[in-house]
C-alpha cells in the first residue's frame, strides 16, 4: 500500500547520479528545453569530481586527434561517435563559457588556470541552477518500476518520480568512502542488462620481490615497463613509476594495472623495468664504461648511484651479486654486462593490484553490447539511457576519464530529446 506522505513527480528527463557524467546528461537534456530531474543518493554535488586531478581537477585531454585519443581507453572504440559530437576541444569550449579558463600541461592534460576543482564544481552549480534543473540530494533510488521494455516510475524513501526518459549514471565502485558502491549495476541487471565483472583500475599493483619495501618513496621518469605473461609480451608503458612499501604505484604503473588485473585472474604476470628506454645495451655499457674510467677509484655503489637513486643501485647490485664496495677498476666486463642488463631490464613479479578503496576508476560495468554507441541508449529498454564510469569502458591517467564522462553524458543527455 502507498504510503501517504509519498511525493510524486513528473519529468521529461530523469537522472540517477549526479557525478560529471550524470551533471553533464542533465545540462545537455536541460539546454532542449526538456524539464529534468537530478537525483543523487550523497548530500552534494560532484563529490568525486572534487577528487579528480589531487583536487586540481583534470578536465580532460587535449589529444584532438580521435583515433589516438579512443587508443587510451579499455574498449575505446566504443566511444568514437561520442568523441566526435563532444570531444577535448567542445569539452573546453564548455568550460571556458561557463567562464573556467582552462590551461594545457605536460601530457596534454587540461585543468583549470585556477588549480581548483572547487571552481568547477560552482561554475556547474550555475549552469543547472540557470537550467531550472530540480536536484533532490540525500536521495537513494530504491526501486525501478518498468512495463512492456519501458521504466514507468522510479521509486525513492519518500518520493516517486515519472520521465519519459532516464539516465543511469550512478558511477562504479571506486572511492566508496564517497557512496560509490555499484549499486548501479544491480539496477542495470535488475532491468536485463549484462554486467562485465566490475574490477579495480587505475590501482597500485602489489608486487612480489621483498626489497621493493627498500625502495619505497623512490620516483623514476621517462621508464618503460612491459608485461609478460608466459614469456609473451602483452602490453607496454612508459612514464613516471613510483616505489611504495608494497609494490608500485604513479602513472605509467597505474595505466597497465586494470589489464594486469585481468591477466592475473589467467596465471602470474611478469613486470620489466626498462630505466633507459632511450638508450640500448650497447650505447648504455659504452655511458657505463666512460664513468668506469673517470672514477677508476669509486665503487660500484657510487658509480651505479650516478645513474639511478642510491637506494636502487644498492638494490641493484644485490640483485646482481656485485660487491657494493667493488673499485671501478676492478669491475669485470662480464660484471658491467651485466650491470647494463639489470639497468634495461628489472623483472618483478605481479602479485594482485589494490582493491576499490585504493583504485581511481571502475574496469566492467554494463556491457557494451546492450549500449547503441550513437546515443548511449539501452538496446534492452527502450526509455533508459548509460553514461559515464557505469558503462565498460575505462581510460589512463591524464584527463581521459573525465573526458569519457563529460562525452558520453552529453550524448546521453542529448538524445533524450
């Protein structure tokens, strides 16, 4: 029996989640005129976005080129239309109306002149205020009422809200001390939609070798590092690495970890750790020797520390089994041949990759099967449309995730008209 006190509302467009994705669904909806409804379960707008970027909020990625930019993405050919109608460039055209000035740093990674997400997040407050945008916060959709492949109503505590259109944006597992905790995906399935197994991405991946601990704190740019699995090559990155108390972290690390998740459920990875990628064996043993003969006095520990941080080239001559205390001089040519191979190729075994509380993005969600990539309409019920971490796609670092959110709720949005 209904209770009493229950409120009903009537809308054209119905937006469950209000992150970027859902933020932007609602604003492309609203800009046709349509009445819409933005309903979020936290008790404020864009707690995540907040998050993005250290609080810096990157807003995207200005690699304008479509067929680079779908290559950074698990399942990125999904997105190319999307892309198209609201890439990087409208992205910024957006913001820089809603008066966010934007600038493009190392990577192609655009945040705001301000470095503050906070300025993002107002200058979206506006826009749905100026939109006539009704937002319920604080509000939990806890049933979904649907007839002949069609939603009728959904249901919150004290509210029951009709459209002629919904929008499922509710996000995926990651940062669930913010409420994400894939409550989406039940809704999804519940309405016949297939689920990807949802997994952590963009997340530290715990390492094997003990004397990594060693090493915690230590930054490396400009590394490659390659994943094997069965002596085959699998995939490859190169960036900045960064050691912790357990494993590896920072963003070439981060990029590869939701694919090493994936290969670790088929059997043990290997990780190599190229330290001079722009260099081969040869040209490196030719830098090796030169050093050798500057500092013929020096040991192996301080020539190895010219050319790494100390506490990796201790590592290193360990692994090696080279005498920390060894002269230069008396360092054999068997022994720098093999200082050039552990410089080129340090191998670490993958053990598992931290969970949710640690990952910054969802790898799975809905399949991509049940979505038309043109609209982001559901092929299953006719009235409700996907957007954002939802869905099974995820990006690397460096402003494409957010770039994936902003696109696909604008397209979303868009066709709900």
């Amino acid at each position: 029996m209904q209770k009493k006190d229950t409120k009903k509302y009537d809308f054209d467009v119905a937006v469950i989640g209000a992150g970027p994705a859902g933020i932007m669904a609602a604003c492309a909806a609203a800009r046709q005129g349509l009445s819409v409804v933005l309903i979020e379960k936290n008790s404020a707008l864009g707690k995540k976005l907040l998050l993005t970027g250290n609080g810096r909020c990157n807003l995207t990625n200005s690699e304008f080129n479509l067929k680079e930019l779908v290559k950074n993405y698990n399942n990125g050919g999904f997105l190319f239309h999307a892309f198209s109608v609201f890439g990087p460039k409208e992205v910024i055209d957006f913001f820089e109306g809603l008066e966010v000035k934007t600038k493009t740093e190392k990577d192609k990674r655009v945040f705001p002149r301000s470095d503050d997400a906070e300025e993002v997040l107002e200058a979206l407050t506006d826009y749905l205020s100026d939109k006539k945008i009704k937002m319920f916060f604080a509000s939990e959709v806890v049933g979904v009422s649907c007839k002949d492949k069609k939603i009728i109503k959904i249901i919150l505590k004290d509210k029951e809200i009709k459209a002629k259109k919904y929008v499922l944006c509710t996000g995926g597992k990651s940062y669930p001390l913010i409420g994400s905790d894939g409550f989406g995906y039940k809704l999804a399935e519940k309405m016949g939609h297939t689920i990807v197994k949802p997994r952590p991405a963009l997340s530290p991946i715990i390492i094997k070798e003990g004397w990594v601990k060693n090493l915690q704190g230590i930054s490396l740019k400009d590394i490659k590092i390659t994943v094997f699995q069965n002596r085959k090559k699998q995939l490859q990155e190169e960036g900045e690495i960064l050691f912790t108390h357990f494993g590896m972290s920072g963003p070439a690390v981060l990029n590869i970890s939701g694919k090493v998740g994936d290969l670790l459920e088929k059997g043990e990875i290997k990780i190599c750790i190229d330290l001079f990628p722009l260099l081969d064996q040869e040209e490196l043993l030719k830098e090796l020797e030169d050093i050798l003969r500057k500092y013929p006095n020096k040991t192996a520990k301080n020539i190895l520390s010219i050319f790494v941080p100390e506490r990796l080239a201790e590592v290193l001559l360990d692994i090696a089994t080279i005498d920390k205390t060894e002269i230069a001089n008396n360092i054999s040519k068997i022994k720098r041949a093999t200082i050039v191979k552990i410089l080129k190729n340090i191998e670490v075994t993958a053990e598992d990759i931290l969970g949710f509380d640690q990952a910054i993005v969802t790898r799975g969600g809905v399949s991509l099967k049940e979505i038309d990539h043109n609209t982001m309409k559901s092929k299953i019920i006719d009235n409700l449309f996907f957007a954002g971490e939802i869905i099974d796609v995820d990006g690397k670092t460096g402003g494409f995730n957010l770039q994936m959110c902003w696109s696909t709720g604008y397209t979303a949005g868009k066709s709900c008209e």
